[in-house]
C-alpha cells in the first residue's frame, strides 16, 4: 500500500473517474428499443452464461429455492431471516419520517404535501463471480416498505437459465413479487422501455458493473433511479486506541478490497508506526486470504494510508475523499461526528464493523460511490417514494396577496398569460 502523509494529500488525490462504455450501451439501448425481447436474447447469449427462452422465473422455482435453502444451510436462512427482519424495521421507521400535511400558510391560502409511492420498481442484483444475496434483501425490502403495488427482482441468468438460487431464495423471503433473469444493460433497457414480456418500470435501483452504471444514467428521465454507482470504497480513521487497532483497519481494508480489483481501501492513521504495524498485519492476513489475488491487486492500485497530523487534517481529507463506507476507530468518536458530513455510510467506533452494514445491521449497503456522498445519501425507502404538493385556496389576505405577487412577478418575466390567470381571480 501507498503511505504518505497528509500534507501530500491534495497532490495524490482527485477524484475517482466515472469509466463507462457509453458507445456499445447506447447500441444496446436502441437495440432493445427497437426489437424488445429478442434484443435482450441476442445480448444475453452475447453476454450472459445462458439466453432463456423465457425470462420470467416461474414462481414455484422461487419458493422452491427458499425452501432448498432452509434445508441445505439452516445457517444461512437464519441468517438471512435476522438481516430481513433487521431492514424491514429499519425501513419502516425512514417511511414514518415522510408524513402528509396540509396547513395554512396565510388567511385563504392553504398548501400541502402527499407523499406516495411509485407504483412498479425493480431491483438489479448482480450474478457473477459474488453473486450479491444480500443486495436482494436491501433493495426489495425498502421498496415494499415504502408501499410499492409490484417489486421485482432481476438478475443475470447463469447456465441452467435462472438467476443464482441464492438470489431466488432471498427474493422470496424479501417477498419480490416477480423475479426475471435478465442481465447487463440490456436488463436496464428493458425494464426503462418495456418489451413484449418485460414490464417498464417506474424505478430501477441496485448495483452493477460498469455498463450498467452507463445503462442507468442514459436512461435516467424514461426511469427513475437510485444513483450510479462506481467502484466501493471504505475509508477507515484510526487514532490507535483500540488494543488491536493494526489488526481492526487491517482486516477492514481486506473486506473492502476483495470486492474487485477497482475496490479502493483507505485508511487515516496518526503515526507512521501504525501505518508500518498496518502494512505488515496486511501482509500476514492476505497471503491466507481466498480471494487474495483479487484483494492484493485493489491494495496495490489505490490502497493508501495517510497519516494525520492533526484531526482538521484528518477531518478535511475524509470530507474531501467523501468515502462510500466511513469507520471512526477512535476513542472520542462523538467529538469528529458534528464535522463530518460526506460519507455514504458512518460507522461509530470499533465495535461499528461496516461488514454489519453490508449484511445484518439493517442500515442499507447501496450507497454513493466515487464521491458522490459529497450530494447524496444511500438506497432508502425514499427512492420509491414521489413527494407531491397541493394548493387550495378559499378568500382570505393571504390568497388576495399571492394573487398580486404572482402577477407582478409574471409581468416581470413577460408572461402576460401567467399575469392574466392571475389577475381574473382577483375580483
């Protein structure tokens, strides 16, 4: 890993670039636009490890795989159940923040708001070398807490035709309420458009690879979207305190960085003797890491540790980098928490594994990537959800003065149609 300190930060850093093939995506959305299903199938045996006939997963092989699931890894379903039970409770207490009202904000003019529900999302879960059960959980869940009429899930399909039966099994304990193999871009297209079998939805949320970041943000404005993630990223600020504080950032950068080799694990530390124990730790628990070949070239290309030299530096670097996941290592986390303001996720002190965010916690794991948490926030029930206002109006000073302003300020825009509409309710 790279160390420096942070008085070198501003030359090392710039932004993660956002990588995507915009030329072959927008063939294959034009594509599906033209020829619907039969665009999918041809990209999917382009693509995919299998182009089914029928993309609709029958809805007896979904339960059947819970089913298989419970009976071959108890463990797991258990697992699976708390994780479940977890977000759902999470959810319901983010949709009781968003309330309907209605109030009068001068004499005769009386303004509201109705929050509602998209009426169709689907949820894009990745299926190929870790096929993401848990994203099934995150995406689903929050959709269906928000009160969305139809869910669905969507995911490669592998050889036999179906999505991973790990993703079936945790569709139906989330209780999606259809499941298509479908993948890439071309599942995006489908899903932003419609085809033939392939419903169009309102929104589209969850992770994927590069052309499905593409796919998502050409389409944004025919659908909606969650945001386009790039890359995942952990940021981890330490100050020694814990016993074995090499070990705890050490084996938290290994769980960032064995996402993929794009994976950017970093780490604030106070001391260039911490750095060293980190560094060597590192060493130690790759060479039996399984995925250390993957972990080992992410640590290579972007792991970095900056070593601090005062907590303003260390609290301008964090805010700067505005990492996807953020742990706070250190003894006296309530006093950073007030400035710090961009991360995707925070988590307060060593006990605060941010792996307890990506499964069980119940906080969501889809979260901004590349920086973006400098502008938004992660996967949540409002996603799926349109807040909407509304105005009625009865006679009253408050009605008799907006009428006027928004006259004068139409007349002063030249829209003397606005003025005119206006003006007519004034008598």
């Amino acid at each position: 890993m790279r160390i420096i300190n942070s008085a070198e930060f501003d030359q090392y850093w710039k932004a993660p670039p956002q990588e995507e093939d915009e030329t072959a995506v927008m063939q294959v959305i034009a594509a599906v636009r033209r020829e619907g299903d039969t665009a999918v199938r041809r990209f999917a045996a382009q693509f995919d490890k299998s182009s089914p006939d029928v993309f609709e997963v029958p809805q007896d092989r979904i339960s059947a795989a819970w089913q298989t699931l419970k009976a071959t890894s108890p463990e797991l379903s258990a697992a699976l159940e708390l994780a479940a039970d977890h977000i759902r409770r999470f959810s319901a207490l983010q949709k009781a923040q968003f309330v309907n009202f209605e109030t009068e904000l001068a004499p005769g003019l009386i303004t509201g708001q109705q929050v509602l529900p998209v009426q169709r999302a689907a949820i894009y879960v990745p299926g190929g070398r870790a096929p993401l059960i848990s994203s099934v959980l995150m995406g689903v869940i929050p959709a269906l807490s928000a009160g969305v009429e139809e869910v669905f899930v969507v995911s490669p399909p592998q050889a036999d035709g179906l999505p991973h039966t790990g993703i079936m099994a945790a569709a139906y304990l989330a209780g999606a309420g259809r499941v298509f193999a479908i993948g890439g871009a071309q599942a995006i297209a489908a899903l932003a458009l419609g085809t033939e079998s392939i419903p169009k939805v309102d929104v589209i949320a969850g992770p994927g690879n590069k052309y499905v970041a593409a796919a998502k943000r050409l389409l944004f404005g025919a659908v909606g979207i969650d945001f386009i993630a790039g890359p995942t990223d952990v940021l981890i600020i330490a100050d020694g305190s814990a016993l074995n504080a090499a070990d705890l950032v050490a084996v938290d950068l290994l769980a960032q960085a064995e996402h993929d080799i794009d994976a950017r694990a970093r780490a604030l530390v106070p001391s260039r003797e911490l750095a060293d124990r980190v560094v060597v730790t590192l060493e130690k628990r790759l060479a039996s890491l399984p995925s250390a070949a993957t972990a080992g070239a992410s640590l290579k290309a972007g792991g970095t540790i900056i070593i601090y030299d005062s907590q303003a530096a260390a609290l301008r670097i964090a805010n700067t980098i505005a990492p996807e996941h953020l742990e706070l290592q250190v003894m006296d986390a309530e006093d950073w928490i007030p400035m710090l303001r961009n991360y995707g996720s925070l988590f307060i002190g060593s006990r605060a594994a941010e792996v307890l965010g990506d499964y069980s916690a119940g906080i969501n794991h889809t979260l901004p990537t590349s920086g973006c948490a400098r502008f938004t926030g992660g996967l949540s029930v409002r996603h799926f959800l349109k807040t909407l206002t509304t105005l009625r109006c009865s006679p009253g000073q408050g009605w008799d003065a907006a009428l006027a302003a928004a006259e004068r300020i139409a007349q002063a825009e030249g829209l003397m149609g606005h003025a005119a509409s206006a003006a007519i309710r004034k008598n």
